[in-house]
C-alpha cells in the first residue's frame, strides 16, 4: 500500500505548507482614519491651471495646498514657528503663485511666495520672505526684512531684463515694499540684492509707501512706487537694472490723501488712486501727470462725512483693459458682515471714468473667464464678471460686467444655519469657468463652480473648523445593532451596571444572537462560495490556501456587539459641535452655535447610552450663561437653559441616587458654582431632588465634597455642600495657595475607573496593596524665575498633602495622567533639553506576606472589600510612595492612559510626541520600582526590568504608524465591550482614529483571521479522515483474507 502512505505524506505535507502561509495577514491601518486639515484659510491664491489651491491658515500656522477640483488635501508647511505649536503672534502678509509666465524657470526657483510677520521677545517683529515649491511644499529658501523696515505693503515677483517678461532664462527677483523700504531679493537663492529707503531730506516728510508695480521698457526694468505723506502724494521711479533711484516725484495738486494709494491700471495708463480729504476719489497718471477727481457715491459719502472714525481701505483687483478696486471699512473683519460698508468700482477710459458697480456687496473680488482661441468672441479673450457675496451674507451672486447686459447667478448657502455667514471669497478663472472658494464663520469651506449661463454648483467641500477642536472630546454609545434591539440594549445595560452574573448572562445572550445569526447565513455563504469558485475556476481555492484573500472585516453587527461603534462628539474655535461616527470618522451631524465661537465651553455626556426609549444626551454647557442638551446620536435639540455666566464646574454626578425616578437612571447631573457660592444643578428639573437625595450613609449633600482651582490667584479650595431647601449652597472646608513666584499649570484627578485587582504581588509571595484614592489630586505649579517644578498629591476632601515633589532646572509644558494608584507626569528640563517622564506609585503602609491572606483569613480591612475609600481614616501606618524620574528623546505633547471596561488588561501609557506620533509605553518600563543594576531573583520574578534612564521610543508601538498627527492636544480613549480592546481618538490639528490592544487580543480571532483557509483546512481534515479510516478498514479487511 505504498500510495496509501504517499497520500498521508501528501496530505501532512499540504497541511504543514498551508499553515506555513498562516491564519493571518497583515492588516496594519485597517482598522484606522486619518483625517488632515489645512484650517479655516486667511489667504487662497491658485495655481496657474487652476488645479491647485494654496492657502494660509492663522488656525494651523500653515501653507497647505489642497486640489481645486476635489478638495483633495495634498501637502502642507508650517511657517514661522519652529515646533509648529500654535501662536497669535504670526501675521500672514502676502501669498502669491508664480505667474504664466514663469512656469519654464529651473526648479530651483520656487512657485509660491509668501510673506509673514512673526512677534518674537519683547514685541520686536520679524518679517520673513519665503520661497516653496508649489508641486510638493519643499521650502527652497528665506531671508529677513530688517526689523527697521517698518510695516508691510506688498510683494512682488518678476524678471529683469529688456522685453524681460517674454524671455525664459530672465534672472528673477522677489521686491518685498514695506512703509519704509523697498528690498529686492534673488528669486533663486534668496540673497538681497539691494534695499532702497527714501531720504526724508528730499522728501520734506517721511512717506509710508503703500504700492508698487513694475514697468519694462527698451533699456531697463523700473519699479514705481507709490506712497502718502502727510499732505501729499510721492511716486518713486527705481531702476531694477541699475539698482539705483531715478526720481521721486511729489504730485502737488493730487490734494491730501485719506487712505492708502493703491495702483490701478486703465488701458495702458498707469494710476494712482486715493481717496481724498474731500471725500472724492482721485485718480492720478503718472505718464501724464493728469489728475482726475471722481465724486463718490451720495451714500458712501454721506458715511464718511458723518463718521470721523471712518477707516477706509483701498484694495485692487484684476488688472487689464479695466482696473476694479473697493472702497471698504475696516470693521469688515469682524465676523458681523452686515455692518461692512463695501462699494466696487470700475476704472475706465485711461482714468476718466470710474463706474460704480455695487453699493450692496460684502464681499467680492472681480474675475474673468479666460477663453481659449477658439471660443473667443468679437476679438476678446475673457468677459470679466463680479464675485460678490450679497450684504446679508447668504447668497453668492455672479454678475457678468458687459456692456451686452449683465448675466447673474445667484447661489442660496446651503443650511444657513450650520454654516453661519459668509466670510471671504476667493476666485480662479480657467478656460471653462469661474471657481469660487467660499470661507464661512463656521470655519467650513465650499468650492462653487460657475460656468457662463449656469447656475452655480457646489464641487465640494471641506470642515477645515476640525482643525480647532477645543476641549476634550466625549463619546456615547451607539445601539446595539440586531433583529431585537430592544432586548439586546436592556442586556447591555445589564452588562454594564448590572453584577458579575448578569454580565455574563448578557455576554451569552448577545454571543448567542451572534451565532444565531451566523447561522442563519451560512447556507447562503456556502451557496455564495460555491458560485464563487466556479466563476474563477478554482482560482478563488488557491488564492484562499495561500492566505491571499484580503479580510472582509467584521459586521456591522460584530462590530456593533462589540462595542466599536460609538459617537464622537467635539467642539471646536468656531462654535460649531461635530459629531463623528468612530469606526469610519463620517460626520453624523453638526451644529454651529456662533456664541460660543468666543465662549469657554465645554461637553458632558449627561447619558452615556440608550436606555429603554430614552436616548444619549451630550450637554454643552458654556461661561456665556447658557446650557443646551443634545441628542448624542441625531443631534436634536433636547433642551436648552440659562445658567448663572461664569460659573465654575465643581463636579460631574450620576443621578443613580434618585431611586423613584426611574426615567433618570442613567442621566448624569453637573454641578455649578457661582462666585456668591450658590450652587446650581444643570439641569434645573433635578434640583430639588438632588438637594433632598438620601443614600444608605445619610443625606448627600452632608457626605458631598467638592474642590476648584482658580488659576488667577493661584489657589485650590476644597469645599462642602449645604442644602437649604430647594437651594445648594457651598462652604469654604479647606484651601491651599502655591508659593508666590509659582504659577498652577496642570491638575490631574483620579478618573476612578474599574480596578482589577487592588493588590499587587511582588516577590516571595506578599502582596503590597494599592491605595486607591478618588479624591487624590496632583497639582503641578512652576516658578520660571527659579526653573522649578512642584508636584503636590492632594486628598481633596480634606486638604491634606499626601506627598510633594520638587524638581529643579524643570518647566512646562506638564502632562499629568492618573489611573489606579500611580501617577504619571512630564516636564521639559532646562538644561539637558528634553522631556523628563517622572513616575509614582502609591501603596498602602501594610505589606501581606505570603501566608497572610489565605481561606481561612478572608480579606483584609486594607483592601477595602467594600470597594469604599476615605479620607477621614486614621492610618496606623505611613504610606510607601515610589518615586522615579525617566526621560524621553521627543518632546511628549500629551499624556493619557488605554481604558477597558473592567480594568483587567494590563494599563499602557500613551504619549503623544511633536513628532506627530503616538507611542504606546509598557507599563513596565514606567515602574517606580524599577531596580538598578541586575535584578534579584524576587524582582525577576515581580517582572521588575533593570532601571536605565531612557524610555525607549519602540517603533512597533507608534500606533500612528507613519501618520503624523499635528499639534496633538487630546487623547481620547474609550472602553468597549472586549476587555482587550479599547478606542483611541487622537485629536490635533489632524485626526487618527484606531483600536489598540495593550494586551493583545486575548478574548477574540483577529479581524483578519482567514476563515476561508480555516474551512478548507477542517473541510479537508475531514475529507482525509474519512479516507484513512475507508483505507484502513479495506487494509484491515484485505489482511484477514491473506
């Protein structure tokens, strides 16, 4: 029977080469979003295609390009700040985008300018010339304005040279006008090549100069440079070739300028144009030394006159046969946009004739349809159109400028109310139509595409306000999802208040409705596969025995069972509140609220999950004196009240004690504290009851301590309740004030998660018990005067220090995260430069030694069996606190610790890096406990690891993989329905969603595991069996009959 033992060979072999090829695939990122933002734009220019839009954002200190047709997020660059964090002393001056023109140069000169002005010590400003590659945000070169240059006017980039702008390999400069000063600089390297300042002895007065333009004519390339003294108007002739003045000419009989001259051009005229004392607009041609006086409209005038404080702005527009410029008020930054007073006019007939085109916009900008040879009509290349949004801002008008009469499409914003007003537009023009950026109050972007005699159409969009989130995000459950939600949702609020037997009765049931529906399934599944091989003529085996089939994911019901999918919600800068679906990062809703775009707000999660038929409910509660309740999975208003404004928010309660109302189970209630010391309950309809509740030890309120850190004064006060009625009052109990060179920049609380053990073994058998303390509070304050970090543990019930730390040459920024009974902190180190990581863990004075606890014995006191803590207990003895510093290579951001549902995984520490990374750091290696030198026997067998300075930044565990999150401010971790896995948000600039298992996953398959291969491998196990026992049995019966 040797084909019988080469067919069991055979099938070992396959069976060994199959496993070979393994379960599981890599599927590094499945399970995450990235999501990238540019920030809500300050300054948008195009490329020359039109394919590319760049912009700079004040939100994320950016130049970022995004794809004009798709919105499509591309690269971005930080600028002016080293570590990229975020500043209000950066002012944007100018972007630009290379011209036509100059699209053949070497790919040494960059394709986008821009100019900045950053506050730097002692309010001196620096303002920075900057050259970037357009293609991928390469920074090419940038150089310094002198400090005394004065204030900045505009850029320019051009060739020098005869015919200059015709001619390829034509050196290139970069002019930079300041108030003071013009400065050229090499358009290759960035090198200054002249800086030319006015001699006020010539001048008579000091001149700001507010514009320029260029001019080539047979000999040499000249820049003209307009400005204003304090009666007159100068024009200035510079010769580029030369780098020599020519002439400064003072226009006597221009009258004295209001605003600031700007250039237009009408024809081939070259203008200066102001508005004057008189409150007339005056036009000036500098190759005729003519000036032209143009009144303004009656309204506009009548403005000026009656308002004294009235500045005006003077801002130019597309150049050409026509020149357009607006005259508008200052205010018109202000977010209010129907108090902005804008009027747009039309320069014509070489400077003689201005036609005003509208009183009514508030916001436009003139642009032209560039019409290729063939589409071109009576002579033209373009029509020009006005871009203009309407006074009330809520409508995008297109209006056609034509003496053939005027084409207007109007474009309605759509939901007025989740985007706010229109706040700025910008525009390109391309051969086939007219783009519009639209930038909104909210913070939110539209691309609108207008094409002649089309309405306009939106392309696409962009919530750049995420690029601000504010405060710490919050989540709430989404329902179960399954054929009986009703029964599920009721067993999940089993699993998660109920006692040990009805969690794992629901953790049954809701496995059992899983196989159930698996079940249910399976034969269409086999039908499914058995198509399937046919259609691929068995390629779909081959592929499946090599593991080369891609995981097709859990269900939306797995994931659902198992608690993946929750609701993300967050606010940002702008007053808008985001609410995110968790597996996918889709926006579920949105509400923009525009009071509390200035206010300091923040969310609470008053019901964490559906109960019954009642739903989740975020409460949004601001210093503006209002309160708003939503609903956590649609977003609908719930309710909305008036709080006392500034009150500070002392505690966050359950309303588990209110026993007869069972509709109020599972809401959570929010303390306030006004400075007269009242105490307000949010929301109000629980007042009373709060104020009355009974627990098992007495009267609530008489048991209740809160606590509050005022900054300002540097102090922390601990406080008790009084209920007087209906009404809560608060009394003064305690209070502790930092040293006063010290100022508090961090506090960090027990989150009084679910514990697994209080207790931890160490060797030889004892046990050290865990002190577990709610109430405990680290408190970081630092002196820069004295480079000092102090670190106080605070019982907050009672004011008492349980320990402080000091530590020299140490500053902020301090991370502080707590968890169980360690403490873990970070600070900046003065001298060595980088981030020290300082660990403590707290036990109580009481070691069990091995034979202590046992059946006999029972439980300890010190343990505290009836999972209760106090403060008022009289230790007998000290407790043991370990101490010990580490240190970092990165500069560490934020801190936060994973979280399960029951506290068994073991706890990993999570660090976000400026890198952008975020790095999950074992336990382990943040142990106090950590001996130096070689480890005993006893601490080997702890799994204590030899102390060694440096935490190390393991590749492996940068859950970001190679995603860099900027500017990371939060991370959010949430528990699910695994003990092994729990959720990681990771918010800053940018978003990283994804799952992490300290642990491993030790309660289920992976997501990847390779089911079809596990069928054939049990199928085929199966198939060969059989054929062993058919063979055996016909061997055995052959055997008898020899």
């Amino acid at each position: 029977m040797r084909w019988v033992n080469f067919v069991q060979q055979l099938f070992v072999a396959c069976l060994s080469f199959g496993l070979c090829f393994g379960l599981h695939e890599d599927q590094a990122g499945v399970n995450d979003w990235f999501r990238q933002h540019i920030g809500s734009p300050a300054l948008v220019e195009y490329s020359n295609d039109g394919n590319i839009a760049y912009s700079l954002s004040h939100e994320t200190n950016s130049l970022s390009a995004v794809s004009a047709d798709t919105g499509e997020f591309r690269w971005r660059r930080f600028i002016g700040i080293s570590d990229s964090t975020r500043s209000n002393d950066l002012q944007f001056e100018s972007l630009q985008v290379l011209d036509k023109a100059f699209r053949h140069v070497s790919k040494a000169v960059a394709s986008v300018i821009t100019v900045h002005t950053l506050k730097i010590d002692l309010g001196t400003k620096v303002q920075t010339v900057s050259a970037w590659d357009g293609a991928d945000g390469a920074l090419v070169w940038d150089a310094e304005v002198d400090p005394d240059a004065g204030t900045f006017s505009k850029s320019i980039f051009f060739a020098v040279g005869k015919a200059a702008p015709n001619k390829i390999k034509a050196n290139r400069v970069v002019a930079v006008l300041t108030s003071k000063q013009l400065i050229l600089f090499s358009g290759s390297s960035g090198k200054r090549l002249w800086r030319w300042q006015a001699d006020e002895s010539k001048t008579g007065s000091e001149v700001v100069w507010t514009d320029m333009w260029v001019e080539y004519t047979n000999e040499e390339t000249i820049i003209r440079v307009i400005g204003k003294g304090e009666n007159n108007l100068f024009v200035a002739a510079l010769s580029v070739s030369d780098m020599k003045p020519i002439s400064i000419l003072l226009v006597e009989n221009a009258g004295k300028p209001k605003g600031s001259p700007i250039h237009l051009r009408s024809g081939k005229r070259e203008l200066a144009g102001f508005v004057n004392v008189n409150n007339s607009l005056t036009l000036y041609d500098v190759e005729k030394s003519a000036v032209y006086n143009h009144p303004l409209p009656k309204t506009l005038s009548d403005l000026m006159t009656a308002n004294e404080d009235f500045n005006l702005k003077n801002v130019a527009f597309n150049s050409g046969a026509s020149s357009y410029f607006t005259i508008t008020s200052e205010n018109d930054n202000t977010g209010e946009c129907s108090q902005s007073t804008n009027a747009y006019f039309e320069v014509a007939n070489n400077g003689k004739t201005v036609n005003s085109l509208s009183e009514n916009f508030a916001a436009a900008a003139v642009t032209s349809f560039r019409l290729s040879p063939k589409k071109e009509q009576n002579g033209r290349s373009g029509t020009q159109y006005l871009v203009g949004v309407i006074q009330d801002c809520t409508k995008l008008e297109v209006k056609q400028l034509s003496v053939l009469g005027h084409m207007k499409s109007t474009l309605e914003v759509p939901d007025k109310e989740n985007r706010g007003m229109i706040a700025a537009v910008f525009t390109v023009e391309t051969q086939e139509a007219i783009r519009v950026l639209v930038k909104f109050d909210d913070g939110s972007i539209i691309c609108v595409k207008v094409e002649p005699n089309e309405e306009a159409l939106v392309e696409w969009e962009r919530e750049e306000a995420l690029a601000a989130v504010v405060g710490i995000p919050v989540s709430v459950e989404m329902p179960i999802l399954s054929a009986n939600d009703t029964s599920t949702n009721e067993l999940l609020d089993l699993f998660n208040e109920g006692n040990s037997a009805a969690l794992v009765a629901a953790r049954l049931y809701s496995q059992a409705l899983g196989a159930l529906d698996t079940l249910k399934g399976l034969g269409e599944n086999v039908w499914n596969l058995a198509k399937l091989v046919v259609e691929t003529k068995g390629q779909w085996l081959v592929k499946a025995y090599r593991g080369e089939l891609g995981a097709s994911g859990y269900t939306d019901f797995e994931k659902s069972n198992f608690g993946f999918m929750h609701v993300i919600i967050m606010l940002t800068s702008h007053g808008k509140i985001f609410a995110l679906e968790s597996e996918t990062g889709d926006i579920l809703w949105t509400h923009y609220d525009p009071s509390l775009s200035n206010a300091k707000a923040k969310l609470f999660v008053t019901r964490p999950r559906v109960s019954g038929t009642l739903q989740p409910e975020v409460l949004v509660l601001s210093n503006t004196g209002e309160s708003a309740s939503y609903n956590g999975l649609t977003g609908a208003l719930v309710s909305k009240e008036s709080v006392p404004a500034n009150g500070r928010i002392i505690e966050m309660m359950p309303v588990s004690f209110l026993q007869k109302e069972d509709e109020h189970m599972e809401r959570a209630v929010v303390l306030v504290l006004v400075d007269d010391l009242s105490v307000h309950i949010v929301p109000k309809n629980l007042q009373s009851a709060f104020a009355t509740a009974e627990v098992t030890t007495g009267k609530l309120t008489d048991q209740l301590r809160v606590f509050t850190v005022d900054p300002e004064q540097e102090r922390i006060v601990g406080y008790g309740i009084i209920s007087m009625g209906a009404d809560l009052k608060a009394t003064e109990l305690w209070s502790m004030t930092v040293p006063n060179t010290y100022t508090i920049v961090a506090v960090g609380t027990h989150p009084n998660d679910p514990v697994n053990s209080p207790a931890r073994h160490v060797g030889g058998g004892s046990v050290m018990i865990k002190h577990i303390n709610p109430h405990l509070a680290a408190v970081a304050a630092v002196s820069e005067e004295s480079a000092t970090l102090l670190v106080s543990l605070i019982d907050t019930v009672t004011g008492k220090v349980v320990e402080r730390f000091v530590h020299k040459n140490c500053v902020g920024p301090v991370n502080i995260v707590h968890f169980e009974n360690n403490v873990i902190y970070t600070a900046s180190h003065v001298t060595y430069q980088r981030t020290e990581v300082f660990a403590v863990s707290i036990y109580e004075g009481t070691v069990l030694e091995k034979y202590e606890m046992n059946l006999w014995t029972g439980v300890p006191e010190t343990v505290g069996a009836d999972d209760s803590a106090s403060s008022f207990e009289v230790k007998t003895e000290k407790l043991i606190v370990s101490q010990r510093g580490f240190f970092m290579p990165h500069r560490v951001r934020t801190l936060a610790v994973s979280k399960t549902r029951q506290g068994i995984t073991e706890r990993a520490v999570l660090a976000g890096l400026e890198t952008g990374g975020v790095v999950s750091i074992d336990r382990r290696f943040l142990d106090p406990r950590r001996p130096i030198g070689t480890p005993t026997k006893q601490e080997a067998e702890e799994g204590l690891i030899a102390y060694f300075g440096e935490i190390p930044v393991i590749p492996q565990k940068i859950i970001t993989y190679l995603n860099e999150v900027q500017n990371i401010d939060t991370i959010l971790t949430i528990p699910t329905n695994l003990e092994s896995t729990c959720l990681v948000l990771i918010v800053g600039i940018d978003m990283f969603y994804a799952r992490l298992q300290p642990s491993l996953g030790f309660d289920l398959l992976a997501e990847e595991f390779n089911y079809a291969l596990l069928i054939m491998l049990t199928l085929g196990l199966c198939i060969g069996v059989w054929f062993m026992s058919r063979a055996l049995r016909q061997k055995r019966l052959a055997k008898k009959w020899k």
